[in-house]
C-alpha cells in the first residue's frame, strides 16, 4: 500500500468443505451457508468484539435464489452478528469472492473501516430456474424456464454468436490456440487430484476448514483418490464431438463457502491476532469473452507490477481450474511462472468449484500457505465469464 493508505492484514480464513451437486450440501441454503463461515471466524477469534466489525461483503454469482436481496447482509444476521453491522454483496460472477475481498480491503486502506469480513458463498445446487415476464399479457402458449445454475442464458440478441458460446467450448477455443492435447488435460486433472488427497492425507486444510452444522461432509466431497490416466481417458468430450474437455478435466458444478476476516492495525491489535498473510496489491482485467479462460494472464502481471514484485518473488501460487485448458493455455501465456508453484494442495477440478465463493477460497488458500511457510510472497488468481480476469498479491 501506499504511504497515503493503511496496510490491509489476512487475520483469518475459513471455508467450508466443498459439496458436490446435488451432495451433502444440497438441503443446505446459501444463506446459512454463508451464515456458518462468518459464524466460524468469530469464534476463532474470542478477543474480536463483534460489533467492531465494519462491514461484511460477500461476492455470490446468482443471485436469483435464496441468495437473493443481499446474501451479505442476510448472512450476518443469520450468524448472530450484531444488528449494526452491515453487509453488501458483489457480483463478478467466478471473481465474486476475490472481488469481495478486494472492496473490503479497499475499505480498510482508505480507512472507510477497520475490521471487515470478506468472502463468498454459492449453491448451484439449489440454483432457480427462472421465467421471463411475457412481451404482454395472458399469452396463450408456452413459456420458457431458464436454468440459473451455469452459464448464459437470456442472452441479449445484439451479443456477437463468438462471444456467447458455452463456457467449455471456451476451453477448446484455448486448447486450438495452443495446441493442448487430451493427453495433457488429463494428466493435469489426474495432478489435481493427487495433491488434494495428499494434502487432506497431511492435514493442509485443518487450519481453513469448518464443519458445516448438521452435515457430515469431512472433507471436499469431489476429490476421487483412485482416478487414473485410463479412467479419465474414458470419459467423453462434452462440448465438441471430437474435443477434448470432458468432466474429468473441467471443474464441477459445487456448493460452499468461504470468508476471511480482515483489519488494519487498530483493528489487529484489537483481535489479539498473529496475521496469516497482508494484501500488497490486486488487479482486474477483461479479455475477449470467449477466451476468457486466457483472462488471467493480464491480471497476474499487473498485479505483479503494483505490488512491485517479479514471477521469481513467488513462492505459491492458487489459478483457478475452470477447465484444464484453461489453466495450460494460462501457463503457456505465463512462461516467466513456475508451474510447479500452481496449486500445491489441488486445484477445483479436484476440490471444486462454487462460483461465488472460488475467489475467497483461493485467497485464504495463498494465506494459509504463507502462514504455513512463514514468509514469502503469493499469488491468487481466476478468470472469469464474459472475459474477466482477477488477481491479488499476498505478502507474509
């Protein structure tokens, strides 16, 4: 931060373990999803008066269910947080919980606040279909529902075809471009499953994940411990008939949560808390939106750049794995990044991939990291629809 501006610390981070579609997590709301980690953070920090908090930002990419009317501020009255305190909620769709993190941190440098919770929840499960209001009254015939769980849908028809296409025919449009083969896709997801059974086998997540109340999910319910180069090779491409993203090598549909509780120095002396990690800088950046799985190239260098640092400063690293295309055609537009620094205890096509709340995830994930390392300095990255991208430099 500047010397106009206050230094923005990672007090703490929780998530819930992840669910898979229609899973464990399914009988359970956004909103007491969200509720629970924000309820989690407070009780890990018993020094920390709630009613200190400044306000609660939460990034959801929906919206149209029982997330709706401010998730944000519904969570913090469902968690027990004081009546005072409020909450608002941000939509950048696979960036939500990053961006949340980023406007609260924002906050806090300029010094709007001293003590913010961060974070973002999705349910894809419990995702609505939803219909459109007819062009006039009573119509005679049928009506369309449009599903609100992934991708387009009520496309305005000015929209160019190439920008609107399926999000994982975005992952082929990267792999031409680059000429990744089926071969490396596979072996990628196969490397994303294996450093998260590792990293649950160690112990890597006991400090960021909670229990969900009345759920017995112990650990993030997508991982598959015994997949395999033959197994993933079977599966069919889903998106072109001759193509090479599949279930296996894209991330799934998810439920979960994560938040991290931020402050200033006031307010860390308050909590009474070693800090895990501080913010040093963030970007945003926009791509052409059907290769916005490329997004997060530009947002790694420029956040890079701003917090002064170069791609040999780096000691972890957490790109979100939307596709696993997607993450290679990344790599490929990044050589100066260390592969092996990309996801050390797994990526989403492993752990999952709940929209709104992948940003804080991987933002507490590159904390945690850091934390665990003692020094060092981290990046968290994603991209996101429509041709976004988003990243935040961490600093230990």
């Amino acid at each position: 931060m500047s010397e106009r501006t206050k230094d923005v610390y990672i007090v703490d981070a929780v998530r819930t373990p992840i669910g898979r579609y229609g899973g464990a997590l399914s009988a359970v709301r956004p909103d007491d999803l969200a509720a629970g980690v924000l309820r989690a953070l407070v009780e890990r920090s018993p020094d920390l008066d709630p009613a200190r908090i400044d306000d609660v930002f939460l990034g959801n990419a929906n919206g149209a269910g029982e997330d709706n009317r401010d998730v944000a501020r519904m969570a913090v009255l469902l968690a027990g947080l004081p009546v005072t305190v409020p909450g608002a909620t941000v939509n950048r769709l696979c960036g939500s919980g990053m961006e949340a993190v980023i406007q609260a941190a924002r906050a806090i440098a300029v010094g709007d606040a001293s003590v913010a919770m961060a974070g973002g929840v999705e349910s894809m499960t419990r995702a609505p279909w939803v219909l459109e209001k007819p062009d006039r009254a009573f119509p005679a015939g049928h009506e369309q529902l449009h599903s609100t769980t992934l991708g387009w849908r009520m496309v305005n028809p000015r929209m160019p075809e190439e920008w609107t296409v399926p999000l994982g025919e975005s992952a082929e449009l990267i792999a031409d471009k680059y000429g990744i083969t089926r071969e490396e896709q596979d072996a990628f997801a196969l490397a994303s499953h294996q450093k998260a059974v590792r990293a649950w086998k160690d112990g890597a997540y006991d400090a960021e994940v909670v229990s969900v109340a009345g759920v017995e999910l112990p650990r993030d319910e997508g991982i598959r411990d015994d997949t395999s180069m033959e197994a993933l090779a079977r599966l069919r491409p889903v998106f072109r008939a001759a193509g090479t993203a599949t279930a296996g090598n894209s991330s799934p549909l998810n439920d979960g949560a994560a938040a991290l509780l931020l402050a200033d120095e006031e307010g860390l002396a308050a909590i009474g808390r070693e800090p895990l990690a501080r913010i040093r800088a963030s970007a945003v950046t926009a791509i052409e939106p059907q290769y916005f799985g490329l997004a997060p190239v530009d947002a790694t260098r420029k956040a890079l750049v701003r917090a002064g640092r170069s791609f040999a400063d780096l000691h972890t690293v957490e790109l979100n794995e939307a596709y696993a295309a997607q993450v290679l055609g990344c790599l490929a537009g990044l050589p100066e990044l260390d592969p092996a620094l990309i996801n050390p205890r797994g990526g989403a096509i492993a752990l999952g991939h709940p929209l709104g709340a992948s940003g804080a995830r991987l933002t507490g994930a590159v904390a945690h990291q850091l934390a665990a390392a003692g020094s060092g300095v981290g990046l968290a990255t994603l991209c996101i629809g429509v041709g976004q991208g988003v990243a935040l430099v961490l600093e230990r």
